[in-house]
C-alpha cells in the first residue's frame, strides 16, 4: 500500500443486486486493494447470499426492500390496500393470493446499476421527444387484462411504488450498513439512502449519476405529476450530496443545468486495461458450436428498450457468414428469444446469459464487432457513452457504433469503431461487413487501434484517478 494512502472507510449504495454492476465492482475493487474498508450495500432477491465476499475480497450486503414495506403507517394501510386490491380483482376468477405474492416485486439490474420493475421494458407506443418525454398515452381507458384497473392507473400505480421502494431501501440500510466515512449514492434510488446514511454517520456523500434518470428508460416516458415529483426529489438529492459524479462529458453538461450544481466530476465507467489474448479466443463458437469461418457480432448488456437489438438483428440478414450473439439480461429476454425463433434469425440469431464482470473481456475479445447502437428515443440515449462501447475498446474489437455526442467522437478520434445512425439497418449492415470483410492484417489494425485507445486513455486505471482525488478532498485524506 502506497505511503501517503490513509485507510478509510466507504460504502456503495446499490439498488439492484449488484450481480453484474461493472461500475460498482471497479469502485469496491480499487478502494479494497488500496487497503480501505469498502462495503457495497445492495438489494436482495431470492437465490442470493444476504452476505458474502466478492471474490475480490470486499463484503456484500443485500437488504431486502419491497414496496410494502416501505407503506407509511404499513399496520393501518397494508390491511387497506388488500382490501383495494380484492375489490379490484371482484367479479373475475383468480388464483387466491399469497401475502408473499402482494409484497413481491421482481426486480431485474440492469447494466448500468438501476433497478427495474417487472414492467420495465413496456413503453408506450408514442415516440419519446429529444427531452426525454412521450406525447401521452395511447389510449386513457384502456384495461389491462386480468387487473380491473385502466392501464393508466395501473401504470401510475407501478410508478407509485417507486417511492415506496425507496422508502424501504432507505428504512433496511439504516439498520444494516456500517459506519462510513464516505458513501457513495449509485443512481437516483441510492443516492437518497446514501444521504440518510451520512446524515446519520456525519460522513460525505456523492451522488454517482450514471444516467441523465429523468430522460433515460420509462422515465422518459412518464409525464405528470409523478414525473415531477421524482425530477424535483433528485434535483435535492443531487444539491444535498457534497458532489456529484457521472460518467461523460455531455452528462456532466446536462446534469449541471439540470440540477444547477458544479460541474460534475467525470469519471468514465471504462474497464482495466487488458491484454487480449493470442489468439483470439473462441467462446462463443465453443459455447454455441459455431462453424470457425462464421464471425460474431456480439451485444452484450441489459435487455432493454432503445438499446438498437433489433436493429442488430435485422442488419446480420444482410451480412453473409456472420451470426449475433446478444448476452444479457433484463425485461426483454422473452421477447428477445422468441426473435431468435423466427424463421429469417434461426441459427443466425443466439441469446446468452451475462457473464460477471471478472470474465467479461475475455468473451467480448471472443467477438469480432461489438454492436453499440443506442437509439435516439430518449436524450439518455443519445448522450450516452454506454459500458458496452469502452468494454469493446479495452478487448480489443471494433465497434459499430451511434453517431451520438457520446460515442461518435470517441469513434473517430480513436479509430476503435464505425460511428452510423442507429435506426439505418442498411447502413449497420454495411459497418459491418467493412469490419468482418477486410483482410485479416486490416482487421488486425482494428483491433490494435481499439486497444491502443484502451491502454492510453481509456482505462480504468487512469479514469479512476478523478474518483480518488474527489475523495481525498472530501474527507481531508488521500485515498
């Protein structure tokens, strides 16, 4: 451990599972192998340990936090809602209803640390404008079957147990995380339990904004009151916390109108710097049993809307030789499965599990183009430099990639991939087959090009300096 390094003590304030959240094991990583005491702080479901070590050697401890319990007055109106609910559900059979079944509430993480509800992937059928909004519903007296409710208050319903989520995770980490001298709030349903426990432990807290929330995923589709009353709640938070993270520069930007507070500190979410191995491994036509002339085009992430799959998809039609592979998880796997049936995708089209971060580079080294095309539905979206694109640039493989302020630039600049308008199948497909069709010292380039910009500047190594001194300043001691 390096002289000036005083040891101290962090927690990470997670609202999802923590399974597969890069961002946070690089975070927990660095501060436990400088010798400080870090605990990730997480949520529960079930199959997971309340309570392990990470291989790496820091602790995870998951709480479990359901929207009941996180009811006011939960002895009075926990008898209320069941009545509510029972009433809803009179005048149709149904299966009667566990108490285990009211307080569910499945969650899936996502790759950028947020959590999501069973319904997250279901957008309405408008198309979200550049600030991140949708025009309104398709129809305001539509029944969901089976429910007795319109889908408008079932959907506001579900936005409603935002807050209660919140509530609960914040009234479970009080009662099981450690004294800290810093925490460090992930996203805006951690950053609330973030500033609970420093208030209470008279510790730092940072708000890490890896999205731009109120524009990203549903929220971006969700107009109203419920809308404003979350954007007005982060907004708080964000001025509450003693400094605010994110991970781009057009983020930094945004946020900073947005919340009107200093401009964030940048610390991109890139990956170690990696050497990819000689020669290329093979996982995926291993795993798959892939003929070894076929090139893979790989996504690998969430399972969400907006993140240019289906365009993907339909662009390897017209690329001769070449299969998908998409790996993840998330809300749309069904979907994403019962696309990989169709007849124009049989054996073209493969659907894998994610893999933890400790053996992600090597399965992304295995592909030879990594498809990042985010589109341009909400301002999120179109801002964003996604995990995905740096992880391709630290394996070593060529991008195709949006031609958005996030990533674009980068591409160019670097030469680590072909920027293209994500909605444009024609032109993905003719990306692609530039990359997959070159001769192989070309491609060899490629893959050169994508590794020097990884290992110059584009490392985690080097970003996480910023983290570190934000800290150190904070606190009045080096990290």
């Amino acid at each position: 451990m390096p002289d000036e390094i005083v040891p101290q003590r962090c927690v990470v304030v997670l609202p999802s599972t923590g399974e597969f959240d890069s961002r946070t094991y690089r975070i927990a990583r660095t501060l436990h192998e400088r010798g400080h005491e870090v605990t990730v702080l997480a949520r529960w479901k079930p199959g997971l340990e309340r309570h392990e070590i990470h291989e790496v050697g820091y602790p995870i401890v998951r709480v479990e936090t359901t929207a009941l319990d996180g009811l006011p007055l939960r002895s009075l109106t926990l008898p209320l809602l069941r009545f509510l609910r029972l009433s809803a559900r009179s005048g149709r059979k149904a299966p009667a209803e566990t108490d285990a079944d009211a307080e569910a509430t499945p969650t899936t993480a996502t790759d950028d640390g947020t959590t999501a509800t069973d319904d997250a992937s279901a957008a309405t059928a408008d198309t979200a404008t550049d600030d991140g909004t949708a025009p309104g519903w398709a129809h305001p007296t539509r029944r969901t079957p089976g429910t007795g409710l319109p889908s408008r208050l079932r959907d506001y319903v579900r936005r409603g147990r935002i807050f209660l989520m919140i509530r609960s995770h914040r009234r479970q980490a009080l009662a099981a995380a450690p004294a800290a001298d810093l925490y460090h709030g992930m996203a805006y349903m951690g950053i609330s339990v973030a500033l609970e426990l420093g208030k209470r432990h008279r510790a730092k807290v940072v708000y890490d904004s890896r999205d731009i929330y109120m524009v990203a995923a549903n929220l971006a589709r969700l107009r109203g009151p419920i809308k404003a009353m979350l954007a007005r709640m982060e907004r708080g938070w964000a001025r509450a916390a003693d400094r605010v993270f994110t991970v781009n520069e057009p983020y930094a930007t945004e946020l900073t109108r947005r919340f009107d507070v200093a401009m964030p500190v940048i610390v991109m979410n890139c990956s170690y710097r990696f050497s990819s191995p000689a020669p290329q491994p093979r996982r995926f036509h291993e795993r798959l049993g892939l003929d070894p002339e076929t090139r893979v085009v790989l996504y690998q992430g969430g399972f969400s809307v907006g993140r240019g799959v289906e365009q993907l998809m339909a662009a390897i039609r017209q690329v001769p030789g070449a299969d998908v592979v998409v790996m993840g998880y998330g809300a749309l796997e069904a979907d994403f499965r019962a696309a990989a049936e169709q007849p124009e995708n049989q054996g073209r089209v493969h659907i894998l599990p994610a893999v933890p971060p400790t053996e992600l580079l090597e399965w992304v080294a295995s592909a030879d183009v990594v498809g990042v095309l985010f589109q341009h539905d909400t301002l999120n979206n179109y801002l964003s430099t996604p995990n995905k694109f740096l992880e391709a640039m630290a394996a070593g493989v060529p991008t195709v990639c949006s031609d958005h302020p996030g990533m674009g630039p980068i591409a160019r600049e670097t030469g680590c991939g072909i920027p293209v308008d994500p909605a444009d199948v024609d032109a993905i497909a003719a990306a692609i087959r530039t990359i997959v069709d070159a001769p192989p010292e070309d491609r060899s380039a490629m893959r050169a090009r994508a590794l020097a910009a990884a290992h110059d500047t584009y490392n985690w190594e080097t970003q996480v300096q910023a983290l570190l001194r934000e800290y150190g300043r904070l606190t009045g001691r080096p990290w």
